[in-house]
C-alpha cells in the first residue's frame, strides 16, 4: 500500500523532504499546493501530484493519507485545522505556528481525533543524539547549556525573517532546534528568565525588527537548570548542546558527539541523513498507525513553541514566566 502525500508549500524545505519522500517505495505523490504555483507547476512535473494554489481547494479535492504543510511562521492559516477536520494525518515544519493558543488547540484535536503527526525537529532523528539521550539517563546531570550562532539569514533579504511579527524572530524560528533539543535531553521546561540586547542590525538591515542576541536561563520540571544563548551578530554558525554531570560534559553539535570524562574523551561521528530518517519514520508511522517511530509530533512542537514564546514574554516583562 502506498502511502499518498500532498505538499503544502513547495519551497526549500519541501523540496529537500520531497527529494527524500522519493527515495521511498511505498509513497505517492497526490497533491501539490504553493501560493506560488510555478513552484507547485515544477514539483508536480517532477514528482508527480495535481498543482493548485489553494490549500483549501487541494484538501477539498485529492484523496491523500498525509500532508507536508511546509509554510513560514507567519502563513499558519488553518491548514492543520481541515487536515483534522478530514482525518488526514500532518507533518508541519517548525516552528508549528506563531498563536500559541491555536496551536494548544491544533494539539488537543489532534489528540482527540487520535492523528498521526510529525514536526520537523530533523537533529532528533541522528544516532548519536540517541547515543547521547542513554548516556545522559544514566549520569548524574545537573545543567544544560545551549548555543545558537549565525549572522542575519540572507544578510536581511529574507524580509520575514527579520521581521518578527512574520517569523518570531531567531528564536522561535532558529533556536527553536536547540530548545527541542534541549528539551530531548532533559525533559520539559517550566519556567524561563531572559534577557535582550538590540540596536545593531536595525541600523544595517532595513525591517529588522529582531533582537541582535538573547540570553535565556531554564528551570526544568525534574529539578535541572539550564541556559541558552543567541545571535544573529556572528559571521559564521555555531549551534549545540552541552549537558554536564558528575564526571562528565556531553558535547552536541551537528552530527557529532563528544564525551568528556576528564580522563578520557570519546568522539562519535554520525554519517546518517537525519532528514531521511524523518521521513522513514513518518510514512512507517502513517502506514501501521503506530506514533512510537516518530521523535517528534505535535504536541511536542506546541511544548517547543511555548518555551520560545514565553522567553519573549519574559524579556518584555523582565520577569520570570512560567511555561
């Protein structure tokens, strides 16, 4: 049985799933949506599916198992709520919306209509980040710290992304990965305490409306602490998660993995497309209606949104904010 895929957005990030999705065997393509419906046009001669520029008029007409919804922060416009509505189970890019209160409404009736869904927090789906979640389940870990480094996307041309109200700004849109990660690791935050700094690239970039670098300190529900910082001031990109215990640091970044006992130190290099993994796991997920294979699903997308929220709010209020 082949499983029928329909795209929603068919820009970068869709493509780089399609490419995947094609490798597979067991998926069709049915369906292909963009605003822009040259670039739905080039998908569909390429993999197939009928082309529209309507994601209404799509879900209304074609006949699928699952839908891509690969759209920017800002453009969440009731895509999720009529693949609810139709039974048709998800897999939505990250961040999964910008209204918090939506998406804890999109969580609840996808768990009440007992769908399958997917959230794209790739990193999740490398081996040696599964290495490091059993190392740290059996170390004594007292704190978290975690980075996100990059310059301005597309040195300011990417107009929604420096505009928060579009994209949420680095770190709802960019960080995001490293608080699921952080999340991964050590389980879910409850409170978070944050910091901003800007007036740097708003006097570069015309439209930035972003915070040039934040500083946010976590309290985790199990007792951890943690901190994580962000910029879009770097000229390269610096991204990881560092756990630290009794005797130990676990080092994450990438596709690598370093284990620090001070006396011996240990590298792991995974050579895995973390990507296609995603998509093994969704479609599998899909076709038994088993969620076990997914690492990342909805609500865990929502608890990812809320963190990332909230430490806006608490940077506003110089407070801090409870998850």
């Amino acid at each position: 049985m082949k499983i029928r895929i329909g795209f929603i957005g068919c820009g970068g990030i869709a493509s780089a799933h399609m490419e995947r999705l094609s490798r597979l065997e067991d998926v069709e393509f049915v369906g292909m949506c963009d605003i822009e419906k040259e670039k739905a046009e080039k998908s569909a001669q390429r993999y197939g599916g009928k082309v529209y520029n309507e994601f209404e008029k799509m879900l209304d007409e074609v006949e699928m198992d699952a839908c891509y919804i690969c759209v920017p922060p800002f453009a969440h416009k009731g895509q999720e709520e009529i693949c609810i509505e139709k039974g048709i189970h998800f897999f939505v890019e990250k961040p999964v919306h910008l209204d918090l209160g939506k998406a804890e409404e999109i969580a609840k009736r996808v768990k009440d209509k007992g769908l399958i869904t997917g959230v794209g927090y790739v990193l999740r789906y490398f081996d040696v980040v599964q290495e490091a979640r059993e190392i740290i389940a059996k170390e004594q870990i007292v704190f978290a710290r975690g980075r996100y480094y990059g310059g301005v996307p597309g040195e300011g041309k990417n107009k929604w992304l420096i505009t928060k109200a579009m994209s949420g700004g680095q770190l709802v849109e960019q960080t995001t990965h490293i608080v699921n990660m952080m999340q991964y690791f050590l389980g879910d935050i409850e409170e978070v305490y944050g910091y901003k700094i800007e007036g740097i690239n708003n006097k570069i970039y015309p439209g930035y409306d972003v915070e040039d670098a934040s500083s946010i300190i976590m309290k985790f529900k199990n007792g951890y602490i943690g901190n994580l910082t962000s910029t879009w001031l770097w000229s390269g990109f610096n991204s990881g998660v560092e756990v630290v215990g009794k005797g130990i640091v676990i080092d994450y970044q990438g596709n690598t993995l370093t284990v620090d006992r001070g006396n011996k130190r240990t590298i792991s290099v995974s050579s895995l497309d973390p990507m296609l993994e995603e998509e093994k796991a969704f479609i599998k997920a899909v076709k038994t209606g088993n969620p076990s294979y997914l690492k990342s699903d909805y609500l865990d997308g929502f608890k990812t949104l809320a963190v990332t929220l909230k430490a806006h709010e608490t940077m506003e209020k110089g407070v801090p904010v409870r998850i």
